[in-house]
C-alpha cells in the first residue's frame, strides 16, 4: 500500500489511474482545482456529495503555479503523478495557445518538484507525463529512450518538461518520464475522433498513410505506471508505448476492419493542414518509437498487437 498523489485526476489516464489505485487499496490524494469536475468523473464509491475525505481518497484544492497552499500533502506522499496539461489537440496553436500548453506542463512541474525541494519527508518518485515527440519524426529510424531529441514545438516542449522534471533528481527523488504514443480509449483522446468517420462510411487513410504510429492500449499504460512505480531501477525517460508500431495505413485498415467498415477515402495533407494548422503534424508526422527500457526490466504488455488492442476497445 502506498499513497499517491495525482494531478490530472479528471483526464483520460488520470480517472483510469485513480480508479485502479483506490480497487488495489492505495490511498489516493487528488490535487484538483474543480471539485465539480471531480464529482462527475471519479467513482462514486470515492466520493460523497461534499467531497469529503475517506479512508482510500482525498481531495486538495490544486494551484499549478503556487504551491503554498498544498505543498504540505508532499510529507504525506509516497509517489507523485503529474498528469495534468492543457489539451494538445484540441484546439488550433496560436502563440497564446503555445503559451498555455508550455506554462501548463513545465511551469507547473516547476511548481511541483519546489515543493518537493521544500518538503521535509520526501516522496519516492516523481511520474510525470511526456511524449514520443520528443524525437521528432522520421520515416525510417527507431527511436530508444538514449535517442537524441528532435525539432519542432512538440520536440522542444518535451525536451523542457523532461528538463524541468529532472531537477527532482538533485533533492534525491527518482524520476520517470513517461513518453507516451496515442491512448487508444473509448472515452477520450485521439481515437474516438479516428473513428468517427468510419462511423458514417466514409473511413479512409490519413495523408499518405506511411508515418509510423506509436500506441498504447490504455489498461497496459496504467499498468507501466504500477511497474515503474514498484521497480525502483527505473528512472529517468521511458517509452510508455507499445512495442509494435504500425505505419497510418495499417492502423485505418485494421481499424475498418474492426469496425465492420470499409477503409477507401483519403484525407489529403493539404486538406489537413488546412483544418488543423500547425495541431496536424501529430497526424501527419510519425515516430518508430520502442520500448526498450520497459522490455529489458521485464515488462509483459496485454495488448502488444493492434487488432487485439482495438478489439478490446472498441467492445468495451
């Protein structure tokens, strides 16, 4: 038994996570800004109708930029998760939108590894979120975690919120970078949006269909939390995706056929680009990321084939 401390507990991983820490009887405490927003997303068996502490979960008002009014809950904590951010693919990257998906993930990590400097009980790690990005993209390479960061705004947002991560290492708290692909999940993310025009028959491939797609199944990505949680040799970036990555036609086709549905049409780059702005590259570019370090530690992954994985999900 351990106690967690998680931000983002409303998000797609966040709400998974919880819900899967208080079934194994952790204790749980969710830094939140909107108790609202809680109610309606975390167990009901977690809750009551005031939001009132009980024996697996706790609530604590959550401040990204100022910790002085929760920094105390850090004596009580044993491992830290941040996965709160501003959404990267809903909206258009405008400068100010730039600014908020930046401010939102490294100024608030600052925040978080301050309070841990302060703290006189320090946790045992710090898990915050980052992304295949990292890397940049390529057609050809294979990306490990030891791989060199790539170009671009997503490149270098990843490579400052790992950097801002880092500076928990000098207070002596292990820390773990999650690099994480597409989420495949019924309730969120990219591929309720993917399936979408399956949905109405009209599914095709996305450009020209060769970038590579790295993705993770979202019950084996709560679980790599567990693992590195509990495996204390781990530290520093892990690729949190699966190990067989599929170019952008593969994942259409097998999507079509999951779905019952025919995969014919194809959305031009131009078009894309035209729609989304700079937010296609995360479509329109891909990365062969592998999962080294998980895979030298021992790490089994339940959903390592596709069609498996979109089974599971889309039954579910």
């Amino acid at each position: 038994m351990k106690t967690f401390a998680i931000t983002g507990a409303t998000g797609l991983i966040g709400s998974l996570l919880h819900k899967d820490l208080i079934t194994k009887n952790n204790h749980v405490i969710v830094l939140t800004r909107n108790p609202a927003k809680i109610k309606r997303h975390l167990p009901a068996s977690s809750i009551t109708d005031k939001l009132a502490d009980n024996a697996n979960t706790k609530y604590v008002e959550w401040n990204a930029y100022d910790n002085s009014s929760w920094n105390h809950i850090i004596n009580e904590v044993d491992a830290f998760v941040h996965l709160a951010g501003a959404p990267i693919i809903e909206k258009r990257w405008t400068e100010k939108r730039k600014i908020i998906l930046y401010e939102s993930r490294i100024n608030s990590t600052k925040t978080i590894v301050d309070a841990i400097a302060q703290a006189d009980k320090k946790p045992e790690l710090l898990i915050v979120s980052s992304g295949v990005n990292y890397y940049g993209s390529s057609l050809e390479k294979i990306f490990y975690e030891d791989s060199p960061t790539g170009q671009g705004f997503m490149a270098e947002l990843a490579e400052d919120w790992e950097r801002a991560a880092a500076e928990v290492e000098k207070c002596g708290v292990r820390r773990v970078s999650l690099r994480t692909g597409m989420v495949l999940s019924s309730r969120g993310g990219a591929l309720p949006k993917i399936q979408l025009p399956f949905k109405f028959f009209v599914g095709g491939v996305i450009s020209s269909g060769k970038q590579i797609l790295p993705w993770i199944h979202e019950n084996d990505f709560i679980d790599i939390i567990n693992f590195v949680t509990f495996n204390p040799s781990i530290s520093g970036a892990v690729n949190a995706v699966a190990p067989q990555p599929v170019r952008m036609k593969e994942f259409c086709l097998t999507l079509g056929r999951v779905m019952n549905r025919s995969c014919w049409t194809k959305a031009p780059e131009f078009m894309i680009k035209l729609i989304l702005g700079e937010v296609s590259s995360v479509l329109l570019e891909g990365q062969n990321v592998y999962p080294k370090k998980l895979l030298d530690n021992g790490f089994n992954f339940n959903f390592s084939e596709l069609e498996k994985a979109l089974r599971d999900i889309i039954k579910s």
